[in-house]
C-alpha cells in the first residue's frame, strides 16, 4: 500500500521480494516449518505440506504477474491462480474445502492472498524506513480491516507481547519490537497470521506525538531495514551444530552451509555450481535433487506416486564429455551445452512439453522448447523409488531427432 494514500501500488520493492525468493519443496506441515529458523523461511517459497517443485514455481510465477498488474486488478487476479492451480495439480473434480487439500480453492486463495499481501506489505515497509518518511510517519496502528465470522482476541495477543494501549488503540512507533513480536511469521509487517483480517494504519508524527509515541523534536529509531536483515542472518547463523546438521537431513542439497552462513539454493543453481566443479576437474561424487515428478509425468512413465528427480556428478562430466564444446557436439542440428542451459534441466524435468519412452524399458524421454534457445533434450532412467537424468543435449530446431553420441550412463 502507498504509504501516504493506503491505496496499492505496483511496488518494485515487491516484486522484488517475490523473486528473491527460492522455491523450497518439502512436506513440512505449517507448525513444522515454524520450527524452520526466520532467516530461512524469509528467504524461501514454500506451502505447507508441497513437495513438488513444479508446483512452487508455478505459484510463483502466477504471483509474479499479478503483482505487475495494476493493484486494483491484483486481487481480482485470485480467480485466475485458483483455476490455472487445479488444472496444473490435476486433482480429482469437486472442491473438498479442506485446508489440508491443497487443490480446494480455500487452501490456494489463502496462498494466494498470503502471498501478495506479504510481497505488497514488505513493500510498505521498505518504503516507510526512507528516513525522511519515517520522521514523517513514525509509527503505525493495529486494525481490523476485514471482518472475520469468529474474530481472534488481537487485543489480548497485543498486551501478550507487550504491547501498549492508548486510549483502546493498538499503537506502536515502526520499529518497537511490538511488530515481530505479534507475528505468526516473525516479520514486522502484515500479515501477521493466517487469515487474520489485521493490518495497519501510518500514524503522522503529529498523531504519534498526541498519542505519547514520540516526543516532539527527535527523529524515530531506525531505519530498521539493515538491522532486521541482519537479524535474520543472525538467526541462522547462532545455530548450534546439531540443528544444522538436523535441517541438512531435512532439506539435503537445498541447503547449503557457508563461511558460516546458512541459505537456500534452488535446483538450478545446485547443477550450475556441480557442473562447473565438473568443468574445473574436482572429482566430486554428489546427487542433487531437482524436486519431485509430477503427477502428468507419473503417469506418462509409470512411476510411483512422490518420486524423486535428481542427476549425479557422473552424467554432468558425462554431458560436459560429450555435449560441452563445437568439437564434442558433432551431431547435426545440436548445440554446445554450457553451465548455464545445463541449469535448466529442473525446468525440463518439472514441465516437459513431450514424454516418450526411451530406447530401453528402464528409459523416458523429456523434451523441452525455450524460446532463444531450441528444444532441451533429456534421457532420465527411471525405478520405484526415483527418476535419474542420464545425458542431456539440446537441439536448435524443434522437430530434430538427434541421438546422443554415447549411451547414457549405466548407475
């Protein structure tokens, strides 16, 4: 919302916040991934409960155009997300309206408005620690701004955290502590729970002044935006050992621990980062996963329900070996394969256009068009319990049947 009118707009800040975001699938319930460390879960596109990577990224990407709209269209928008997530999901006809059925349209219109609203509110909140507006509009109110049929005692979760009452009103300076410490999600701005029907209103400094926030003269405290950055880095980085090896068990390779820091990395930029140790010569041994099938592609290749894809190490120096230079490439119509379109093979994998049987039993064949690039090619072996890429090439010309110069890797 616009600081000054509390009228929406299409915040760079808020798109921004969207993208930055890495899609992280697990099947982590919501109490479960409160247990995730804030610096983590800031940072990551998660649902509770969605192990699919496929699905986040299609979330994701619907929440992305909406927030480029215009704000009065944005959520109107819902509508369009709800339809094109059950069509993506596939789930049987009929809505269940249960919160855990994540193809109800109660549970997607709750991701979906959760979503945006926090992506617009982090917005407002950036804008509003601009010095200057800050001394404008130091501190804010707590308020309904949606009826609910049972309305929770906000109230009583106020004075629980400590928070101060003036005159019956919510009322806070931006950056009191107060803000985190109501927050289901332990952010200080909206939404501060599931579904509340809460948000907040800028109070002037001649309002602050009248109510006893401030005194006049001073500027507020802040701007707080390095200082909660660097909160939540803190967050991750006091962890004990034994916890980070804990999440390590949970997350895998999404995780990754470094000059101790601990963040998200998405598929992409595990295989990027494998393979250019590959093209460096480390002879690294490593799985990294790349999400889970989707229910089209289990179906297609008669795999079990929740199988996991990955690649190895093995069939990276494999692709560099064989697909990697104009030298290695020699067969009609393809094309080098450098780190960076060898990072697209989880977009190959999480939605091909094409799934064929490959040339043995064990075998499906993806296939993949990008516009600039040509159609990506992937050969993947499949078992009860994952789906293994085994060589990727690309072709420039959809419609091309180019075979691979070597088989594909035995595991």
């Amino acid at each position: 919302m616009n600081l000054l009118t509390d009228r929406p707009i299409p915040f760079t800040d808020a798109i921004r916040r969207n993208r930055s975001k890495i899609p992280v699938p697990s099947a982590l319930r919501s109490q479960e991934w409160a247990q995730v460390p804030v610096g983590l879960r800031d940072r990551s596109f998660f649902s509770a409960g969605v192990n699919r990577l496929k699905d986040l990224d299609r979330m994701q990407g619907i929440v992305d155009e909406a927030l480029t709209l215009n704000p009065d269209d944005v959520f109107a928008d819902r509508s369009r997300f709800v339809a094109d997530m059950r069509a993506s999901l596939g789930g049987p006809e009929g809505d269940s309206g249960r919160l855990t059925d994540l193809a109800s349209r109660r549970r997607l219109e709750l991701i979906y408005d959760f979503q945006i609203e926090d992506a617009y509110e982090y917005g407002r909140w950036k804008q509003g620690q601009d010095p200057d507006l800050l001394d404008a509009f130091p501190a804010r109110e707590l308020i309904r701004v949606e009826v609910r049929q049972e309305e929770r005692d906000w109230r009583s979760r106020w004075a629980a955290a400590g928070g101060r009452t003036v005159n019956g009103r919510m009322v806070a300076l931006k950056n009191d502590p107060i803000w985190t410490a109501i927050s289901r999600f332990d952010r200080p701005w909206p939404p501060f729970d599931f579904g509340s029907g809460m948000g907040i209103r800028d109070l002037s400094r001649e309002e602050a002044e009248d109510l006893g926030l401030i005194e006049p003269g001073p500027p507020p405290p802040g701007p707080e935006d390095e200082t909660f950055n660097r909160e939540v880095e803190l967050s991750v980085t006091r962890l004990p050992d034994y916890y980070r090896e804990g999440l390590k068990n949970l997350f895998g390779s999404q995780l990754v621990v470094s000059e101790g820091r601990v963040s998200w990395r998405g598929a992409g930029d595990l295989v990027a980062d494998a393979y250019r140790a590959v093209e460096a010569g480390d002879q690294i041994q490593q799985t990294i996963p790349l999400g889970f099938a989707t229910d089209r592609l289990t179906k297609a290749a008669g795999l079990a329900r929740n199988v996991p894809l990955e690649v190895t190490t093995d069939t990276l120096r494999h692709i560099n070996r064989n697909h990697g230079s104009a030298a290695t490439e020699v067969l009609r119509g393809q094309v080098p394969v450098t780190p960076e379109l060898v990072s697209l093979l989880p977009a190959v994998l999480a939605d091909p256009d094409e799934i064929l049987p490959g040339d043995q039993r064990d075998e499906v064949r993806l296939s993949r068009t990008i516009a600039g690039i040509g159609q990506l090619q992937v050969f993947a072996k499949k078992s009860r319990n994952r789906l293994r890429a085994s060589t990727f090439w690309i072709t420039k010309k959809a419609g091309d049947e180019p075979r691979p110069n070597e088989a594909p890797s035995e595991f």
